[in-house]
C-alpha cells in the first residue's frame, strides 16, 4: 500500500511540475488538494485576536505554511 502510495504521489508530482499551469487547469479538486497535502504539508491558521464588526475579513497573515523539507 505504501509502495502504490508513494508512486501515486510521484506521478502527481512529476505530471504537476512538468507543466504546473497545464496540470492545474484539467486537476480535479481532489488532485489540487494531493498537490497542496504534498508540497505544503504543515499549514496552520493563527487564531484571531479579536473579531472586527461585521463584515468580518479575512487577514491571510494568519496564515503560516511550513513548505516541505523546511
């Protein structure tokens, strides 16, 4: 299971980096979220400090992403 695992996500990865443009655009949801799970696997969003009045927006400084291999 590993094996087939490992070689699902090689295919992903070298289809994706072939033509990252070109491999988005036919992607499925599922496959864009593969992608993302492989190349960023820590992604964490800070809690919010307070809560603006209405309408709430969204600070994507809050964000922080761990890339792979860091």
């Amino acid at each position: 299971e590993r094996q087939i695992s490992r070689s699902a996500r090689g295919k992903i990865i070298v289809s994706a980096l072939a033509d990252p443009v070109a491999y988005w655009q036919q992607a499925t949801l599922e496959q864009k979220r593969d992608v993302i799970r492989l190349v960023m696997p820590e992604i964490t969003v800070i809690r919010a400090k307070s809560l603006p009045e209405y309408p709430q927006r969204w600070d994507d400084r809050r964000i922080v992403i761990t890339p792979l291999g860091a």
